[in-house]
C-alpha cells in the first residue's frame, strides 16, 4: 500500500504543512508486507468552523420534512416486489451534498429541488446533524465523510470545495493515483468506517474517473427490552409471491402504535430511546408496493411522530439483509439528469481540466447497505460513493446519403477557392 497525500486548503498549507509532515500519521489500511503506515496530514489541524445560522428560511421541521420526502422519493424510484431494498438516505444525501458543494447553474438546481432545500440550509442542516448525534456504549450511530481525488497533471481542484466539505463535513481529503492499490485503500477506508457491515465499494476505478466522493455511515444499537428464549417461537412468513417459509419470530410487548387510513404498526426503542425501530404493515389487500406510493413527506413524518399509547403484541422476524445499487438511473427519473451529462453538467465549483472539450460529470453513484436484526439489537452499515469523470460531449451524428442530385467541388485549401465545382443529378454506369 501507498502513502497518500492529505490535501488543505488556504494559508494553513504554507504555515502548517512541514509541522505536520513530521509527526501527524494514522493507519487508514496496512499492507501486510510492509506494514506501510498512512500519513494523514489533517491530524493535527482543525476544520474551519462554518458560521452556522440558526434560524435560516426553514424551520427545523420544514427540514426535516424535506428530508423524509428526499428518503421516500429515492424509495418509491428503487422499490422492487422481488427484491428486499434497504437504502440510507443519510448516507447517500451526505455524498450528493458534498458534490454538490461543487454544482453550479441548471446542475446545483436540479440537486437542490431533489433535497427540497438550498445547499446553503442543507449544509447547515447536516453540519447541525453530525454534530448532534446521539451516542452510548449501546446505541451509536456513526458518520464519515471522504473525498478522493487522482493525481493527475491536467486535473485541477479547487482549494475552496475542498476546505468547504472539509468544514461542513468534516471531510478527509485525499490525493492519490487512481490505480488497483487506491482501489484496496478506498475499499479499506470503507470497511472500516461500517464497522466492517460494508468491505467493499467500488471494484475498479476507470481511467477517466477523478474523484470519489463517499460516506460510510454505521449504526449499532441493542434492544431497550432485549428479547430472551421465550421471546422466540418458529412462525410463518409469506413473501411477496405469495410463498409460506418458517422463520423464528421475536415476540414482545410494545406500547407505541401507529397506523393510518391503509397500514398500522409499531415503534420499538432501542437502549438510552436515542434511537427506535419502526415497522409499518400494509392493510391486507394492499401490496407494499401501493402502499408506498401513496406514501409522501408529511404522512411518513405524521406516522412516526405521533405515535398513540397502546399495547401491542408485536412479532416480527429475525433477518439479515444486504443491498446493493447503481442509484444513476434513479436519479434521473428524480430530475437530476444535467450531473450526467457530458454536454449540460457544470461542476465548475470542483475544478478545471486542462482539455477544453472534457468536462466533469457524475459517472454513477453507487450504494450498499447491510442490515441485522435479532433478539439482541441491530447492526446496519451503509456506504455511498458518487464518482466523477472527465467525459467528452458527443456531438449529434449527423446521416447525409447522397443518394439525390448534388453540388460538389474540389477545393485547394491554400485559399480555400474551388479548382473545380459541379453538379451530379445522374450516375452513369
């Protein structure tokens, strides 16, 4: 493994960087060879503190109303009848908001009107989030933030997108060449961010990719009421065909019951109530497909926020789940169709390449998650990476058959005059 470089900004790179060189390092990964140590640069140096405005346009609830639309909208777009989908929203709004510290014109646009806010309150919202999260020795949830950019020569990142991830999220910063061994790095950086829920990412890195942005979030929590042998009973689940498979039931006593006009459920707490479980059971009659698309914002939030006081026999399954997606195509069909394409981005805000005819685009963003729930508690990783390439604009293909009469001529290109001009209306054989 490499030692990679760790990238910042403004005049801390001239007065602190030889300090630093000396005597600021962590191990991100080792090779087993060697036992390469990773030098992180930032050790040592504090982000630049955002002034955080309070108050802004929206209220909190307003925020995270906006939120909960973001989490459905990216449901309703990956929802599946024959596959369990487990996304994080929080991760992957973590990723896109970094890049789209970078966004400008129609491309910022089309992002902002997928957060349901401007980047200016989603910044301080999440900067707000990370800095409020609820931790014990039983229930934690843990958030990382990391950009990776290739070494490049023709490749010019911009010191201020840099230095305002780093300080709105806290972000490492990384400058390496994008080869097999970067791959291993980021994949490591990953894994150990999850707490190893998530061990891999991305499986190659491209020539034409610059820069990886990503978020790795991990969650473990265990039951406020953990469930005993007792609690346990072999049961019967039907899938969405409409198979019967026995799985082992957890059964408890809960007192937090939702419902509304199609659905009702539960909401069961983990240890210190910093964190719950949530489950909604569509009425019968009513796929989870339906259900969900008649689902927005404001329902979900109604749901879990208002729960009434009411015994519950609950039982649910024990399961793992794992999930993995391309989130490129759903967000398109969400309106963020500019970030893609090599004509329309503007990621003027990330930097510059040397070639005039490339240009910066989100190549694809990739997504995994991994869940278990059992009698204990549960354990969730999740892993976002958005990444970026140089692509050309592919001019429309023009189709010209001279398969009619036509003009033509023979041109010297000294003085681009015609040595000779005609016309051809008929072929002679």
């Amino acid at each position: 493994m490499r030692k990679y470089r760790k990238i910042i900004s403004g005049f801390m790179i001239g007065v602190m960087l030889a300090g630093c060189l000396s005597g600021c390092g962590k191990h991100v990964g080792q090779n087993t060879e060697n036992q390469t140590e990773v030098k992180n640069l930032m050790t040592d140096i504090e982000k630049e503190v955002p002034p955080v405005d309070e108050t802004g346009e929206m209220t909190d609830e307003e925020r995270n109303l906006a939120m909960a639309d973001f989490s459905l909208k990216l449901l309703k777009e990956s929802v599946d009848a024959d596959t369990n989908v487990l996304l994080s929203p929080t991760s992957i709004i973590y990723a896109l908001a970094m890049t789209a510290n970078g966004a400008e014109g129609e491309t910022k646009k089309q992002l902002e009107t997928l957060f349901g806010m401007d980047m200016d309150e989603l910044n301080a919202y999440l900067y707000s989030y990370m800095e409020n999260i609820a931790a014990s020795e039983k229930g934690k949830l843990l958030l990382a933030n990391a950009i990776w950019f290739s070494t490049e020569k023709d490749v010019h990142i911009k010191e201020d997108f840099l230095q305002t991830n780093k300080n709105w999220y806290d972000a490492e910063i990384y400058e390496t060449s994008f080869d097999a061994d970067a791959v291993n790095e980021i994949n490591e950086w990953v894994s150990e961010h999850t707490d190893g829920m998530i061990p891999e990412i991305i499986e190659k890195l491209s020539p034409d990719i610059i820069m990886c942005l990503i978020n790795a979030l991990s969650f473990e929590a265990e039951w406020m009421d953990i469930y005993t042998e007792d609690n346990i009973r072999d049961g019967t689940f039907t899938n969405s065909k409409g198979e019967n498979k026995t799985v082992q039931m957890m059964h408890s006593e809960e007192y937090s019951y939702i419902e509304d006009t199609n659905a009702c459920g539960f909401i069961k707490k983990y240890e210190d109530g910093n964190y719950a479980f949530a489950a909604i059971l569509p009425d019968e009659g009513i796929t989870l497909e339906e259900y969900i698309e008649g689902l927005d914002g404001k329902k979900l939030r109604e749901l879990i926020t208002n729960p009434k006081e009411a015994a519950v026999h609950a039982a649910m399954p024990k399961f793992e789940t794992e999930y993995s997606a391309k989130l490129g195509e759903v967000l398109k069909k969400l309106g963020v169709t500019d970030a893609f394409s090599a004509e329309l981005a503007d990621f003027s805000g990330i930097g510059t390449l040397d070639n005039p005819n490339e240009n910066i685009v989100i190549s694809e963003v990739l997504h995994k998650t991994k869940i278990t729930v059992d009698e204990k508690g549960t354990k969730a990783g999740a892993a976002t990476a958005v990444m970026l390439e140089r692509a050309t604009a592919v001019e429309e293909i023009k189709n010209i058959t001279l398969d009619r009469p036509f003009l033509y001529m023979i041109i010297d290109c000294t003085d681009n005059q015609p040595v000779f001009i005609g016309t051809l209306n008929d072929v002679e054989k």
